[in-house]
C-alpha cells in the first residue's frame, strides 16, 4: 500500500463495535472511499452491552493521553451524529479503611502531575453532596475525577453508522458477515469477492474466524461480564457522576502503585474469596432514559457457559447494596457481554499481511479508548503512506 499521502483509499472496516466504528470515522475524515462490513442486522456485540462509562480515570497514566484524546473525540461524535453524552465524572466510594487509604495514597502520588487537575478527593459530606446514591453507611470519603463521560452505549453504537452514511457517504452493510480476507480483497458469506486498498479487521471476540492464526501463542482471551440495568428512577433521579465502589481499586491498572493496595486485595480474597472466584467488582453509571446500570463479573475462556448463573448477580447485588442507595432496585433487564483482552498491550493491533489489519483485545477499555485507538492507527497509516 505504497501510495503518496494525497492518493485516497478504498478501505473496508469489519465489525460495527466501537472499536469498527471509531476506524470507520478516521478513515472516513481523511477522505477514503470506506465501506462497513457487519453480519448482525444490527450491532449487538460488546459496544452495546456495557455501561457506557468514557472511563478515562482507569487507565495508566502513559494512556491517559489516549483516553483524553478519545473523549474529546467522543464529545466532537456525539454532538454531531446527534447522540447523548453527560460528561458526569465519577467517584471511586471508599467504605472501608483501606479503600480510603488507597483513594489518599492515588491522589497524593498525582499532586505533581497534569491529573491533579482533574482529582479532588472528598469527606464524606462532599461526596453526599454530590450524589444521592452513596449509601451513607461506614461512607468515609471518596476520590472524584472531572474526566469520566456517560454515554447510552446502544443508542450511541447504532446511531453512528447512519452519520457516518449521511455525514461522509460510508457504505454501511448490515448483515455481511466476511468469510475470507487476504492482501486487496475479501470474500463475503454470499461468495462475492470486493477489492480494497485496505482492509481492518475489528471483529471484537471473535478470534476464530478472520485471521485466527494472529492470534496463536497471544495472550489474549475472551472474557465473559454479566450486567443488569434498572428501571428507570422515579421522578428524574439522577445519580451524578460514575460510581465505584473499592472493589474496582484492584481491578483497574491505575491504582497499582498504591501501597495499601495489596493489603485491601488480600483482605477481599480472604473475606469474600466469592467475589475473587467470578471477579467481581462493582460499579454504576445511568444512562438517558433514568436507568442506571450495574455490573460486573469477570469469567475467562474456558470458565465461559452460555448460561448466566444467578449466584454472580446475587453476590453483584449484594456488593452494590453496599455502597448504593437507590430510588428503586427494580431490574427492567439482566445480560452478559464478551470482549476480547489483550494483556500485552492497550490494544492487540497487527498487520499480518500487507494492507490488512486487525484491532481488538481492548478488554474493559473499549468505549474508552477506540476512537483514540483508530485515529492513532490512521495517523500512522498516512504517515506509512508519505
Ligand atoms: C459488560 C461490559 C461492560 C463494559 N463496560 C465498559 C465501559 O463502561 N467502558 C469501556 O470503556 N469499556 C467497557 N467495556 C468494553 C467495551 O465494551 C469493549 O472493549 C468494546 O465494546 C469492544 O468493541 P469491539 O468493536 O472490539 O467488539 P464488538 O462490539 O463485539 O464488535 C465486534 C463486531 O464485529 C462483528 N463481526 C465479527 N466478525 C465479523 C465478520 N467476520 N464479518 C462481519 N462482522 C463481524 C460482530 O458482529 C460485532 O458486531 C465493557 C464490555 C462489556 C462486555
């Protein structure tokens, strides 16, 4: 794919996930002739199934970069394919000692850096004071972040491919499913052949289909999250901000470094080994519509049934009883979703063949990171072109 900069390319996207989507745009932007490959009627992978958090706080500090250039980019979509986003921020809820201790040991190590801006860590009346939702009960503090954005994941992922048709002609194919991929062409389920200058593999956890051989001897896995939603709250109750609870501290990479922090995991894993069994921590976000949606479990690979047992979201529940306060528990639905994690990288990204390219492996991330994932990917690429 040796062209000048200039020269415009005929490029196919597979998979209409985010991570699809955010490729999609970038190519779109840059003036190349895209077409958007899905085999689902309608998107209904992972990109739909998650809590919609632009979670910019959870990440390592060598992404936060990234993430804050994929928020910007988040705003700048949403504002003109019409979709909602809240830029809420979050709060991390301490209720035991050592999740305060570990929230103060986060925010001091940042006081120096360009995070500090965005961090405040709050008494227990300021966090009280910002959401209705924190269960007051053995409430200590909480650690708050100006980053975090909400988006209605569903709303969002299908709203996009039809901006994308109107707003830069991207030919969208819905129920395409793309059997067959090699330098400069594919093959569809239908046994038609199309040629491309470029082709972008983004078919989330599907490691089996396209490509399969990229992914031998990787560590990457398939992982499996069970979610629930509410009803919507009464009377326009709003949550605020993102809520977490101190089980997420040993979950995302950012808390780390924390000295405090082993002590707390060793204390979860001796208290309530459950909870490390199905991985489970827990967090809530509310979307437009009032509802607020909570999760999550983790199961990888072979822990992966295609049943969703009651026991992780009774144990999800209880947790959730334990730093939440809601209007109403009501659940309007119960899912699970699977993404596909990389743990060698923010991303699995490779071109195993000239001019085709596959991205996955976000894990957690995706709603985070791929518009930043996507836009750093073209940049590249048209570099690689000059
Ligand atoms: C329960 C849950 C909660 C989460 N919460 C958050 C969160 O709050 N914040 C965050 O940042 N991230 C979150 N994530 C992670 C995020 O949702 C994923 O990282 C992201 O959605 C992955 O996007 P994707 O495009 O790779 O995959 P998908 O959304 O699964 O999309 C892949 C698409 O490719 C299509 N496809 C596959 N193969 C083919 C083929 N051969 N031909 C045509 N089409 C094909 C599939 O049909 C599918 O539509 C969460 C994930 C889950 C499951």
């Amino acid at each position: 794919m040796h062209q000048n900069k200039a020269q415009k390319e005929r490029v196919a996207v597979v998979g209409a996930g985010i991570v699809g989507l955010a490729h999609a745009w970038s190519a779109a932007e840059r003036g190349h002739s895209v077409t958007l490959f899905e085999r689902s009627p309608i998107a209904s992978g992972a990109s739909i199934r998650n809590f919609g958090m632009v979670w910019v706080i959870g990440q390592k500090d060598e992404a936060q970069p990234l993430a804050l250039m994929a928020r910007e980019r988040w705003l700048r979509v949403a504002n003109q394919a019409g979709v909602w986003i809240l830029p809420c921020g979050s709060i991390h809820l301490a209720h035991r000692e050592d999740e305060w201790q570990v929230l103060q040991e986060f925010y001091e190590s940042h006081r120096s850096s360009e995070r500090s801006k965005w961090l405040e860590l709050l008494s227990r009346e300021q966090v009280m004071q910002r959401t209705p939702a924190a269960n007051p009960n053995g409430l200590l503090g909480g650690l708050w972040s100006s980053t975090e954005c909400c988006i209605d994941p569903t709303s969002a992922v299908r709203a996009i491919p039809p901006w994308l048709h109107s707003h830069y002609a991207v030919d969208v194919r819905y129920s395409t499913a793309v059997v067959h991929v090699e330098p400069g062409q594919l093959r569809t389920a239908d046994g038609n052949r199309h040629s491309f200058d470029r082709i972008v593999i983004c078919s989330g956890d599907d490691l089996a289909t396209l490509k399969p051989e990229v992914y031998r001897d990787q560590t990457i896995r398939r992982c499996k999250l069970h979610m629930m939603r509410t009803i919507s709250q009464p009377d326009g109750w709003r949550i605020g901000p993102h809520l977490a609870s101190g089980l997420t501290l040993r979950h995302y990479p950012n808390f780390q470094h924390c000295p405090t922090l082993t002590k707390l995991s060793e204390r979860i894993a001796h208290e309530t080994p459950e909870l490390n069994r199905f991985g489970i921590h827990v967090m809530a976000s509310q979307n437009h519509l009032g509802q607020v949606v909570l999760g999550d479990s983790h199961q990888y690979d072979d822990e992966i049934e295609p049943f969703d047992e009651a026991e992780v979201d009774q144990l999800i529940l209880r947790e959730l009883h334990k730093i939440l306060t809601l209007p109403t528990w009501e659940m309007q639905s119960h899912w699970h979703g699977i993404y596909a994690k990389y743990t060698g990288d923010i991303a699995f990204e490779r071109e195993p063949e000239p001019g085709v390219h596959v991205c996955t492996g976000i894990g957690g991330n995706g709603m985070t990171l791929s518009l930043g994932i996507a836009e750093r990917a073209w940049k590249r690429w048209e570099g690689a072109t000059e």
